[in-house]
C-alpha cells in the first residue's frame, strides 16, 4: 500500500472540551474532501500501562516514539492515566502524547477520583483516541461491570479521514469471562447504532478462541485473522492475545504487524486499512 504525504493537522481552529469527571478531548471540523480515490489509514491498539516498561521505566516519550516510528494515524490506547498518581508523575499522559505527536486526541475517564489535595486536578483512568486527522465527535460509554470489580468503557470516536468518516471504537475489557461476555454483546449493539466505516480495538483481556469472543467474529473482520500466532501479552516472551483490531466488512485489510518492544507489559498492533468512500 502507497503511503501517502504526512499532512499537516494542527490549526488555530482547534478546540478544547473538558468535561467534568468524564475526560478530555481535542477536534476540530470537518477537514475539506481529498479527491482521491482510495481512502489508506494506518491504525493502532495499545495498552501503555502508564508508559511504564518491562524494564521498570516510566517513559512517555517511549511510548510517542513508538507511535511516530510506526507511521500510525489513528491509535487506540488503553490503561492511560490522566493526574492518577505518582506512578505516572501525575501527568495528564494523552494531552503530552498528543502534544509530542502533533495530533489531535480524545480520553475518556472510566475511573474518576477525587483530587488528592484541594483544588487540584481529578484523578483519572482509561482510553484514549490519538489521531493525526480530526475527532469530529466523541462519546463514552460505561459497560457493564458484575459485581465490584473494575469499570470499563467503549470510547466512541467519529474521524474525518480525507472527507470520509471512520466510526473508531476503542476498549479495555474486564478481566472475567462472565463480564467480557455482556460487554462485547454490548460494544456491538453500540456500534451497530453508527452506519459505514468502523474499526474496533483494544485490549479484550480474552484469547480467539474464548466463547465470549464468537459475537465479535459473527460480526467483525479480525485484522489478524490469518496470523493467530500474533501474540501481544506478555511483551516478554508473548504467548497469547489478547489485543485486537476489528473493522468492518467495508473496509480492506492490507498489511498488519505485531510491534516488538519492551516500553509496556502488552505489545502494540497495527494494520494498514483502506476505507470505503
């Protein structure tokens, strides 16, 4: 697939929105239409872990650099902390990532604290959408969560790439297969709402061959369908995944890679997409 000419996305007319205990996001309107007749995008998943490393370094540099290497467009990024604690420095980890790369970006908080002092910022943890075309529109979605356990979100993202618009759904599903099995049902009663292109993500905490994953086969392309050795978890030594990148029927898969490196638990994913207009 031709790669095309980077183009320039940041402008005075970029607006920002932070919502209270929800999160944070950068877009922009409509870009004008690109006439040319193939529609090619590069997308990524990846769990960051707070940018924290096998090796024990926190390093958000690392993880930009990842992203700017691999020529990404649009990236899905779970387990991101905005002001969390000082396990991440108390940054707010999507604007900086978003600030190294010059792309716009959205987060969405699915857990939500109150500030350690007085006055200062909200303590949040979640997803976030990177991307070097404009976030027409966002939403999240609360999943639901059995019993006490952690709550999970599918962030809602609408993208104009070259005129086109890209539904981008990204998630970090819970850890037990009784849950996964009712938020997966849910992210795809979710996405059906959304007409033309969609890609969903994330990191789904289940292997192919889990009963809870058969809807998202029913209804969604794996990326990696042909390569089921593409493990992701642990980064050291992968013997399992449980990352993923779906699109839907519209949209043509071409080149995919599983990315090797030590700057998070999970390794990162890509795939070269071509959208219908």
């Amino acid at each position: 697939m031709k790669r095309r000419k980077a183009i320039q996305i940041l402008n005075a007319g970029l607006m920002v929105m932070a919502l209270n205990g929800f999160g944070t996001t950068t877009f922009a309107e409509d870009d004008e239409t690109d006439h040319e007749r193939e529609v090619e995008v590069k997308v990524m998943s990846y769990n960051i872990h707070h940018a924290e490393g096998i090796d024990g370094e926190l390093n958000l540099k690392r993880i930009a650099r990842i992203i700017k290497d691999a020529d990404t467009d649009i990236v899905g990024l779970q387990e991101v902390d905005n002001h969390w604690s000082e396990r991440s420095d108390f940054q707010d980890q999507a604007k900086e990532l978003a600030r190294h790369l010059g792309m716009y970006y959205t987060y969405a908080a699915n857990l939500d604290l109150e500030p350690t002092e007085e006055g200062g910022h909200r303590r949040q943890y979640g997803t976030a959408v990177l991307s070097k075309y404009p976030i027409t529109d966002f939403k999240n979605y609360p999943l639901t969560k059995i019993g006490n356990t952690e709550q999970r979100g599918l962030l809602e993202t609408t993208i104009n790439v070259k005129g086109t618009s890209l539904h981008f759904y990204n998630t970090h599903l819970a850890l037990t297969s009784a849950e996964r099995e009712v938020q997966i049902k849910e992210m795809i009663e979710i996405a059906e709402q959304k007409k033309g292109n969609k890609v969903l993500m994330g990191d789904l905490n289940a292997t192919p061959e889990s009963t809870e994953m058969k809807p998202m086969y029913d209804a969604y392309a794996d990326a990696f369908a042909k390569t089921p050795e593409a493990y992701t978890y642990p980064a050291e030594n992968p013997s399992k995944r449980i990352d993923y990148i779906f699109t839907s029927e519209d949209i043509e898969i071409e080149d995919t890679e599983v990315i090797s490196t030590p700057a998070s638990d999970h390794l990162p994913l890509t795939a070269e997409i071509e959208l219908e207009r």
